[in-house]
C-alpha cells in the first residue's frame, strides 16, 4: 500500500442524531488514511471483499459478514489488500458528526 486514499464511491445510507452509516467501496491496494474520532465510536462491517484494519496496534483482516468495533479516540485505519473492490458500511454512533470531531491520527 501506498498511502494514498481512493475511494471508488460512498453513499450515505441512513443518518439520525445520533448515528450515520455511509456504504463505502475501495479501490484494490487502497486506504483511507489514519484517523481518530473523539465523540464517536465507529463499527466497519465488509459486505464483500477482503478488509485489513488496524486499531491502535492491533491488526485484523476481515472478510465479508465480518465487523471490526473502533471505541472512541482509537487511532484506526482500513486498507484493501486484495484485488477486486472492498465494500464496507461504516456505522458511526456518538454526540458529534462535524470535521472538528476527525483528527488524523
């Protein structure tokens, strides 16, 4: 992986107060960069595809029915490592959904 960030589409799914879920595909050998939320927990659930994940230190490679929790202020990032399109819903639950609330990590 190069670092860099591709993402072939995204599609806010369902949003509320309290939550947002945005289907997200990512492109073969591609990331989205490090990052930490500090009021919001996330959940990446892959629908299809192969997903490597890590949060803080740990690394976990998931596949599709799979879901990998981040809590609160965990550094976390998630890569495609195969070959076709990673598709993933991205759950977003917390008190705050504005840019402030991302810091890269």
């Amino acid at each position: 992986m190069d670092g860099s960030t591709r993402i072939e589409g995204t599609e806010t799914v369902a949003a509320g107060r309290n939550y947002r879920i945005k289907r997200l595909r990512i492109a073969p050998g591609e990331s989205l960069g490090e990052r930490k939320y500090l009021h919001r927990t996330e959940q990446f659930v892959v629908l299809s595809g192969e997903a490597c994940i890590r949060r803080g230190e740990a690394v976990v490679r998931a596949r599709a029915d799979a879901s990998v929790f981040i809590p609160v202020g965990t550094p976390h990032r998630i890569e495609n490592p195969g070959d076709g399109t990673l598709s993933v819903l991205q759950i977003q639950v917390g008190s705050r959904f504005e840019e402030d609330d991302f810091q890269g990590a």
